[in-house]
C-alpha cells in the first residue's frame, strides 16, 4: 500500500527529525532531483561562492521555460556521474551550507502558499515529508515547524520568494502564455543575472540621473537583495502592468 509522504502541519505541531553524518541516509537527498531555484537561491550562492551571476548561472544552472507560467525556469545542473548527485555535495555534506536554496533549508518540511482574493493577505500551509529512504526522523529533539523556520534560517528566503509568487500571480492574470522572446531574456536578466542588470539598469538610471542634474548612483552602493527587488518592480511595471493606462517605460 502506497502511504502519502506528506502530512499536513500546523506551525505549532511538533516533529522529531535531524540530519548529520551519523545518519544512514545521509546526503541521499542530495541525488538525483529537480532542483529549481529561486532568484534569491542565486542571489546568495554566487555571492557565497564570491562568483558574478552570469559566472554562477553558466556554470552551475540550466535555464527552461514554466510550462505553466511562460517565464524563465532555473534549475541545479547535478553531475553526470551515475549518482546525479548535486555539484555542492560532498562526502563531509553541503559545500555552501550557509548559501543553501531555500528548499533545502525547509526540508523535510514542505511549504505552499494561498492569497486571499480580498485583502491579497497570504496564508501559509506546512506539511512534513517522510520519503521511505530518509532515516532522520529516527532522531532529533521535538521541536515546532516555527522552531524550524527559525533554526534554518528560512524566514527571510520566504519573504523574497513570495515577492517571486506574487509577481507570477500578475504575470498568470495579466500577461497569460508565452512570452516574446526578448521579454522572456530582460526576465531572466532581471531575476536570475543580476550582475548584468545592476550594470544595464544603472547605466540607463545615471543617464536619467545625469540628465536630472543630479549625482547618478553608485554601483557599490545598491546591496544585491534591494537591487533584486527593484528588478521585480521593474519587471512588474515593464511587463505585467495592471493599469494598461499607466506608460511603460
């Protein structure tokens, strides 16, 4: 009988779990998966392992198209060897541990979340994931899904990748199928190589600023997360405008 890997969760449940070398199944999770990433995930691993984007993006990434939402999809390129295992892993564990997707971090626990059509407020759903190979829950203190999110850091990746969700919500009610293939690249640009778009969006912005009179701003002045954000309000106002009123630049 086939059993649901998934049980839901409130965030005050409690659950038993910890992953170490003593495990068993330790680093078995890191094999063969489809692991997509966020562009907060790349944000913080090219600047973890002190690489420009497009440097992390050639080299560590393959790029499709969401079958469902048209846009740019980037996902982990795991090796070719016969264990598909995944670039950063190593026999000691995760080589960028502190940089790790924000999928990593929440696992074994799974996250969605719904918008409510009225105030736009967004509810979170937990569910804790017991696949037959993961022997973790066989150890680890009792501890509550919020203690989790707490303990592994996962709160501010949330946040980012909601800004992500909300942005495909536009893109699905606004802009419905495919996108032209220059859109699709100033996307990816935007979300994914943000190094690129730092150099492209600043150098159109001192032109404004010069034209202004006004100091044009500096490159090493504009932290990575505030410019990932401006990219997202770019993308918005550029492409998924709402108010079809409103001029796009």
């Amino acid at each position: 009988m086939m059993h649901d890997p998934l049980t839901p969760l409130a965030k005050n449940q409690t659950f038993c779990f910890s992953c170490s070398p003593e495990v068993a199944c330790f680093n078995a999770c890191c094999r063969d998966l489809n692991q997509v990433l966020t562009p907060y995930d790349v944000l913080c691993l090219k600047r973890f392992l002190n690489m420009s984007s497009g440097d992390f993006l050639d080299a560590y990434t393959n790029v499709s198209t969401g079958p469902g939402t048209g846009l740019p999809v980037v996902s982990l390129r795991f090796e070719d060897a016969a264990d598909l295992a995944c670039p950063f892993v190593s026999d000691a564990g995760c080589r960028v541990y502190p940089a790790r997707p924000a999928s990593c971090r929440t696992y074994p626990l799974a996250r969605g979340v719904s918008r409510h059509r009225g105030t736009g407020d967004l509810t979170e759903h937990w569910a804790l994931i017991r696949e037959p190979h993961c022997r973790g829950f066989r150890n680890g203190r009792p501890q509550t899904v919020a203690e989790w999110i707490d303990d592994q850091q996962i709160a501010e990746h949330n946040r980012m990748n909601d800004m992500m969700l909300e942005l495909i919500s536009l893109k699905n009610r606004f802009r419905p199928g495919p996108l032209m293939p220059a859109e699709k690249n100033h996307v990816y640009t935007a979300l994914y190589d943000l190094d690129r778009f730092r150099d492209d969006w600043l150098k159109k912005e001192g032109h404004m600023a010069t034209a202004a009179g006004v100091r044009p701003p500096d490159r090493d002045q504009i932290e990575d997360k505030d410019l990932l954000v401006a990219a997202m309000d770019w993308i918005r106002d550029r492409l998924f405008n709402p108010n079809p009123e409103k001029p796009q630049p």
